[in-house]
C-alpha cells in the first residue's frame, strides 16, 4: 500500500521520537486520512525494532478494535491480543487492541515500557481521569486524533513531537472532498445520514420518512449492523443516528450529512461532518445545520482544522 506524505512524516517523526527513554508523539490529521495505517505501521514497527517489545492500540469501541484487527492481521503473523469484555490478551502477545474500558482495570498487567497508540486521544480528558490514567501509566504513546482539543488531551501533549495535516491541504491534495455548510432542507437519499439528539428523535423522523430507518444506543449490535447494510446497499435511503457512526466508521460515498443535534463540542462536530468528507472523484460534501448557530459552530469547528494546534481558545 502506498503511503501519503503526511503517514511516512508521522511514523518517521515516531520512530525518531522512541530512540529515547521516554516519547510523546501526537498525530492530528482530519478523518479520513489514514489513522489507522499510521497506528498499524508504528505498533508493527515498534516489536519488529524490540525483541520483548510489546504494543498496545487503545480504541474507543468494538467496531474500532474489529478494524484495526483486520489491518494488523493483514500485515504480520505475530498472535494479535484482544482486550475486550471478557476476552483478555494473553502476556505472550506482544501486540494488543483493547477498548478504552477494558483497559481500564488491566493497566498491571502491562509494563510501563509498552508503548500506547491511543486512537482517538481527545478521549483523554480531564472529566475523563481513567481514559487520561491509560495515557499517563506508559513511557511511550502515540495519539492519534483529528480533534485533540478536549483539556487533558492538550495538558498530556503539551511538549509532544506533533505531526498535524490541515483540513484545506487534504482537499486540494484530493484526499478529502471538499464541503459545503448550507441551511436545513428536509433530508433525502440515497445514502442521506442525519444526526439526531436523541433515539427518540431518530425513531420518530424515521417513522415520518418513507425508506428511512434509524440507529441509535441499546439497539442490539446485529439490528444495528442490518440497518447500516440496508442503508448502503440503498434499500433504506436516509439513516437517523444517536450517538453512532462518529469513530471508526467509512462510507466513501455518503455524500450529505444532517446535523439535527445542538452541541457546544467542535470535536463532536467535526466527528459528524467527518462522515460525508470521505474522498470520491467529483463528490462535495454537503453539511446541512438545523439553524444558523449550528452553522457557525461547525464552521468554526471545521476552521480549527484547517489550522491544528492544541491551544485551548
């Protein structure tokens, strides 16, 4: 596979920054841009340079862990650990995908000299102190985020080697779609995906829209993962979601996202404008806001991308 200019930077800038005794790298690149090659090739390179070495790729949900499974599997035939629920990683693996909150309780078993890839690392924040206690029990960490702007995630890599792509670059280097902000108009297929504040407020649009469905918290994973694969294949036209689809999700050709949801988080924002900016040829995003504060909060949101950096503001 063919890295892009900004991957060979981030995982040279990491390989550089772990000759020392101590590393904090942060990568912040919009989604869409290749995280997870990046996370794959650094925690490969990590064991393949160290004998005993071990690697541990911190995720946020179930989905995540599937899919950077499935990367590592492709590219080595070292046993990959699975800390999730009730499976654990044995201590002879020596690369290791956990959730967030099985980690939580298992940080003994593992040596402060095991590096971290946290995915998603604005996750480590202040009101958030066991996701901020992963980050701080290990020597070496990797972040990976496109929002790292939560307060203990700028306090951990204050002083860290950092490696950010701007939003505007990725879309003149053709990388992302390029996006349009526009007022509310009702939404429509296919492929239409709309973000509700509720799971109320996914069922009832959806029962008032024809060939729409909805996805939403304690929905069983199977029924979930049906109503995804009837929205891509295009027997569904519109999907209403709650508090889904906003990490580790690609749908290159989901071309329009509702944002139906008041949010003060720009890094909840740029998560659901992220769905719709996935590369196609000829595609622009179209990013409709429920009112025109929304859409001053996601334009600012999405400014802060086109020129990362961990300052609070």
């Amino acid at each position: 596979m063919q890295l892009w200019p900004h991957q060979i930077e981030a995982i040279e800038v990491c390989e550089r920054a772990q000759r020392e005794k101590r590393s904090r790298v942060l990568v912040q690149v919009p989604p869409g841009t290749g995280k997870t090659e990046i996370a794959a090739r650094v925690a490969l390179s990590w064991v393949q340079a160290r004998p005993f070495g071990r690697a541990v790729v911190c995720v946020s949900s179930g989905p995540v862990l599937e899919q950077f499974a499935r990367r590592l599997r492709s590219s080595t035939r070292l046993p990959i650990g699975i800390e999730r629920a009730e499976l654990r990683a044995v201590r002879s693996c020596r690369l290791v995908i956990a959730t967030q909150q099985s980690l939580w309780g298992r940080l003994a078993s593992y040596d402060p000299d095991t590096l971290l890839i946290y995915d998603e690392c604005h996750h480590g924040n202040l009101d958030a102190p066991e996701n901020l206690r992963l980050a701080q029990r290990f020597q070496h960490v990797v972040g990976l985020s496109a929002t790292p702007w939560s307060s203990g995630c700028v306090n951990l890599f204050a002083e860290s080697d950092r490696v950010t792509l701007p939003l505007w670059q990725a879309q003149r280097e053709a990388l992302l779609a390029p996006h349009e902000i526009l007022p509310w108009v009702p939404p429509a297929g296919p492929l239409g995906l709309v973000f509700c504040a509720s799971n109320r407020a996914c069922e009832a649009a959806s029962r008032n829209h024809a060939l729409s469905s909805w996805v939403g918290v304690q929905i069983p994973e199977r029924e979930r993962q049906m109503r995804l694969q009837h929205w891509k294949s295009g027997a569904i036209r519109v999907l209403y979601a709650n508090r889904m689809l906003l990490e580790g999700f690609d749908e290159p050709r989901c071309p329009h996202v509702w944002l139906d949801k008041e949010t003060d988080s720009p890094i909840l924002l740029v998560q659901m404008a992220g769905r719709a900016l996935r590369y196609r040829p000829g595609k622009v995003a179209r990013l409709y806001c429920a009112s025109e504060a929304l859409q001053e909060q996601l334009r600012a949101a999405l400014q802060r991308c086109n020129a990362p950096h961990l300052r609070l503001v």
